[in-house]
C-alpha cells in the first residue's frame, strides 16, 4: 500500500466510463483504501463538485431539457469544470493531496464526440476551461453499453444523458476505447463486468501498474 501512496500523492486521477459501469462506488471504494494506506484524498464528481457546479450539473440532467443543443452541452460542462479546477482539484494537488474524479474531459470527449462534436473542439475547449489541470492517469471501466443501461435502472429513472439511445451509448463506448488507444500512458481500461470486489481489485491492479509518462 505504501507504494501505491507514494505514487498518487498529488497526483489527479479520473475514473470514467460508459453509464452503469461503476464509477461511483468505485472511486469511493478507490478513496476509502488509499486513506486507509495514509494517503491525502479528495474526491470530486465531474460535473458537479462546486456549489455553482452542482447547479449547472442540475440543469445538464435534467430530462425537461431533452432540445438542449450538443454546443450548448459541451459548454456547459467546460463552465461546471473550470469552477471544479479552480476552486477544488489545483488547491488539492498543490497541498500533495491525491485527486480521485468520478468523470473528467474524457467524459465530453465521449458524450459530446457521440452527439457529433470533434474531438479537437473538445480538447480546445477543454485547454480553455482547465487550462493545465489535466489528469495523471483515466481509468476506463468497460462494459457493452446495453449492460450498462440496464445497470442504470428502469428507462424511466435515466437522466438525460443516458436516455439517449443504445445507438448514442454504443458510440459513447467506442470512443472512450478510442482515446486509451490514443494516449496509453495516460489511460488504462479495465473489465467492469463481475462484482464489486473483483472490479475493485482490476481498478487496483491497473493502478499499481501503471507507469508515469516522463
């Protein structure tokens, strides 16, 4: 464990992937054994995470706003994480904390680049809201979309994002596959399938592994 700790301090790491794959309880679980091992933690959800965050990230899930235009949803993330960078995750890092973050950029570059947006406007946008607040190491839970949705509960119960279609969230995972083969040094993806303890030991087990990139 301690050489797990000594690799995350101030370090900032993202957990991501398709809806229903886990992220939640597995950044919390992540969080919960790097603070046993002594390890500085904070935790951020992305968006979300700032009390102006939370208000935009409201306005994001919100089913009542299913015209809402994809340029319109791309800035409205950026807006959510820029206040998350600036107010939580540079303070943090800067301190020697280690960030763990229930979704990031690549996240938008996912959702968005479904919904027909370039990866390149993303990223730009991305440079402008975090400036260079980007993470150390995105883990990719996988797993088939259709999975996942199921996952998510009842089709009544889905935010807007995941009610978007198995067609949209089949592309959502493609493209989250596309940027680890992309930037491997910064990306690793593991099976999210099985139980929550065998997750949690892949999730481990890939960052232990993992090597900076210099």
């Amino acid at each position: 464990m301690g050489k797990l700790s000594d690799k995350l301090a101030g370090r900032f790491v993202v957990i991501d992937g398709p809806d229903g794959a886990g992220k939640s309880t597995q950044v919390a679980l992540l969080a919960e054994h790097l603070r046993a091992g002594g390890l500085d933690v904070t935790l951020v959800r992305d968006p979300g995470g700032t009390a102006i965050g939370d208000r935009i990230r409201q306005i994001l899930l919100d089913r009542a706003h299913g015209e809402m235009d994809v340029a319109c949803e791309l800035m409205l993330y950026m807006a959510s994480r820029a206040q998350l960078a600036a107010e939580v995750i540079r303070p943090a890092l800067a301190a020697g904390n280690c960030v763990l973050s229930d979704r990031y950029i690549s996240s938008t570059v996912a959702y968005q680049g479904a919904g027909g947006v370039d990866v390149e406007s993303v990223m730009q946008a991305g440079q402008i809201a975090v400036g260079r607040t980007w993470p150390d190491l995105t883990v990719i839970l996988d797993l088939p979309s259709d999975t996942g949705l199921t996952r998510a509960g009842r089709a009544d119960e889905h935010d807007r994002m995941e009610a978007k279609g198995s067609d949209f969230h089949r592309r959502v995972r493609e493209i989250f596959l596309e940027q680890a083969r992309r930037e491997p040094g910064r990306f690793a993806v593991i099976d999210a399938s099985g139980s929550i303890e065998e997750v949690s030991a892949r999730l481990e087990m890939a960052i232990e592994n993992w090597t900076r990139p210099q």
